[in-house]
C-alpha cells in the first residue's frame, strides 16, 4: 500500500462538475473534521461514531496507517466533500474489506459515492482482498441499491443489530462483493 501515497483520480460527476479522488493525508486533519460537520442529525443517527466529536476525527488523522485503514477522500473546490474508506480484516478475516462511506449532503445523488467505492474496489483487489463487505442499516434502501449496482449481493440480515442513540434498533444488513473470480471445475 506505500503505493497509495501518489494515487490521484479526476472524476466527473452526474451534473459535470469534476471531483479529485485521493487519500487522506496528515494536512487534512481539520478539512476532515470539517467534511464530518456537515452530517446531519438524521445522518448521525446511521454512522458508527460521533463524527461531530472534533477529538475523535482528528484521532483518526493523527493515526493514519494504510496497511489498517485505506481512507480515500473526495475534494472539490479546495475542501473535502467525500470519505470512503476500506477497513482491512485482520488474523481469521484478513481476507475481507470493510467500506465505510460518508458524502457531504450536497454531494449526493451525484454518483460521487458510486466512484468512490469503484476506486476503492480496485485497491482491494490490488491488495489481495477476496471480498468486501458492507453493513447498512436495512431502512436506507436506496444506499443498498447502489451497493447492489456495483455487484454486492445481500448475504444476510440481522435484527435488532443496531442501535441508535434515542435506543431504537435498527436491522442490518450484509452486503458482500466477491473480488476474485471463483475457481470453475468441470469434471
């Protein structure tokens, strides 16, 4: 993955406007947290941490490594407008990426999230993934379908699985990208 440190991508989105797809460097830490300010309460209620915690962002920045977390960022008129990042598996899943993805509101809906996760498919597959696999609460049914549009295949729902911090549960869902091609045998 040192490779990573020079990858760049100029991509266009659904109503022209060009984006630069790069990783996240130790100069973004306050870019980072303010892409993370943008979340809604609606949107906060779905992430995993509170991205609204400035400590906790920076955190991240300060302890960037990308053989444990590859994160790629969007930046558009000189500030950040996207986060997509793949979690790499350790010891038994060491096989297996987690995505994570979080898209300024005004980005989405413009296929930002869709090149993102494309760039981020190939790294995996350059590291030696098998799979990717994504979790998404079971309510937001249009980030399933454009998970789906890429070729992940739902392999699993499990009740109750998340909860939100006013303590409703949520059910969750599995979503899995096989990366390699899958040996064939003819007899």
């Amino acid at each position: 993955m040192e490779k990573i440190a020079l990858f760049r991508r100029l991509v266009k989105l659904n109503d022209g406007q060009n984006v630069l797809l790069r990783p996240l460097v130790a100069e973004d830490r306050e870019n980072l947290v303010a892409l993370f300010r943008t979340a809604s309460d609606e949107d906060r209620r779905f992430l995993r941490h509170d991205v609204h915690d400035a400590e906790l962002v920076r955190s991240w920045v300060d302890g960037l490594d990308y053989n444990r977390v590859l994160p790629l960022v969007a930046e558009a008129g000189g500030r950040l407008v996207g986060e997509a990042t793949l979690h790499f598996g350790r010891r038994s899943t060491r096989h297996i990426g987690e995505v994570r993805i979080y898209l300024e509101p005004a980005y989405r809906g413009k296929g930002l999230g869709s090149q993102m996760l494309k760039e981020l498919i190939g790294l995996a597959r350059q590291s030696g993934l098998l799979y990717l696999l994504a979790q998404v609460v079971l309510d937001q049914t249009d980030v399933i379908r454009a998970f789906q549009n890429l070729g992940f295949r739902m392999e699993a729902s499990i009740r109750d699985y998340f909860m939100t911090e006013d303590g409703r549960t949520h059910n969750v869902v599995l979503l899995m990208l096989p990366l390699q091609q899958e040996a064939r045998y003819e007899f």
